[in-house]
C-alpha cells in the first residue's frame, strides 16, 4: 500500500479518467468504484444537472450502506442493527438506481463485486453499467508505475473481462514515480491487443494534480 498521498492522487486521476474520458462515452448509468482511499466500494452514478458523475458517498456519507462503505469485517447482528440506521435506502439516490435495476441496488453491487473478486482477488477500479444493470466496461489505474507484479495482476482481470466480453481499458502514467518509463512499443509487445491504454500525463511533482494539471493520450495500439 502506497502513502496516504499516493492514494489519494490515484483517486484523483482516476475520478478524473471518469470524467475527461469514460464520461464521454455516454454508455454508462453508473460505475462501482473501487478506490484507494475511502469507501471500499463507491457508486458513482450520473447527474445530468451537474452533467458529472456524482459520487453516492460523497452526497449521502453519513447514510452510506455500511457494507459498501466500511473496509472491515462485523458481525450480521451488527450490520443489520447498522444499516436499518443508516436509512440509505431512502435516498433519492438509491431510490432511483434501485428502481431502473429493478432490484436492491446494494444486494446488486455486493453480489456482483463478490463474483468478480472469488476470480480476480482483487476488483477493477471503475466498473462500468448500463440502465439494465449489463457491465459496459471495466478501467484500472496504477498511479506510481506498472510493473511486472502490476501487469499480472491487470491480465488476470483481462482475462476475466474479455470471458465476460467486457471493454477493458489501462492508465499508466506517462512518467512513473518510482521506474522507468514505459514505452508505447513495450505495451504493444506485452499486453493484449484488445486493451486499450491511456497514459496520464501531470507534474511528478505534484502529488495531488488539479483537474487542468492532467491529461490522458491514449496509446495507439499496432
């Protein structure tokens, strides 16, 4: 686990992939997010007012659904007893997504991210889903760098995604922290032609970049 900086400016770049690059895909109700620091699991869903995705955590914190929301283990007694507190599922929120799912929101997120963690260990960072609950696309971001025990990782959910015929997209930066950079013809020669990869670019300098401070070239796959 990188310091508590390096988390946050990996969720920073990757709230702002979601934003400059997945929201102009317009495929997308909502995302699970699986972030660094935080919830353990965030749904961002879409707000055409703000024309964003806007973060259910961050709208709704003290009623969050504490499954989603805490990074430890309880009791059933004690979740039961949290969740009829939190009142989460009164949000308009909740109330919406659940509706347009036809489903409990929070029984869809948990057995999806159940499912795709007893095969990966571990989630994406953004999971992508249609107004039918279909996944539409998954991204992962690796802040610091992309090394070898990275790109085992990153192939294991490909392999997933592309069983599940899911888009997988990579972020990498541009200028690792911590290695090298990595050559678009290094990406071309070991990892699959099919997954598509951004760079980010922004000051190493800068820890936690602003939205103007990155940008995301896409790298051309041969």
């Amino acid at each position: 686990m990188g310091t508590l900086l390096q988390e946050l400016g990996h969720d920073i770049a990757l709230l702002h992939f979601i934003d400059k690059v997945l929201k102009n895909r317009g495929k997308e109700f909502f995302f699970i997010v699986s972030s660094a620091w935080g919830p353990k699991i965030d749904i961002h869903f879409w707000n055409p007012e703000a024309n964003e995705y806007t973060s259910a955590y961050g709208v709704s914190r003290l009623e969050y659904p504490p499954e989603i929301y805490e990074r430890k283990n309880y009791s059933k007694e004690v979740l039961t007893k949290m969740n009829k507190e939190s009142r989460y599922s009164e949000q308009k929120w909740y109330r919406e997504l659940s509706r347009e799912l036809k489903r409990n929101l929070k029984e869809f997120v948990l057995e999806y991210c159940n499912n795709v963690e007893k095969v990966t260990g571990d989630l994406p960072d953004v999971m992508g889903f249609d107004k039918n609950g279909k996944e539409t696309i998954w991204a992962e971001l690796k802040f610091e760098g992309f090394g070898t025990k990275a790109r085992e990782s990153v192939l294991k959910q490909f392999r997933l995604s592309k069983e599940r015929e899911i888009p997988f997209l990579l972020v990498i930066p541009k200028r690792p922290l911590y290695a090298r950079e990595i050559t678009d013809n290094w990406i071309n020669n070991n990892l699959p032609p099919e997954m598509k990869v951004y760079k980010f670019d922004t000051n190493i300098q800068i820890v936690l970049p602003k939205r103007s401070q990155i940008q995301f070239i896409e790298v051309v796959r041969e």
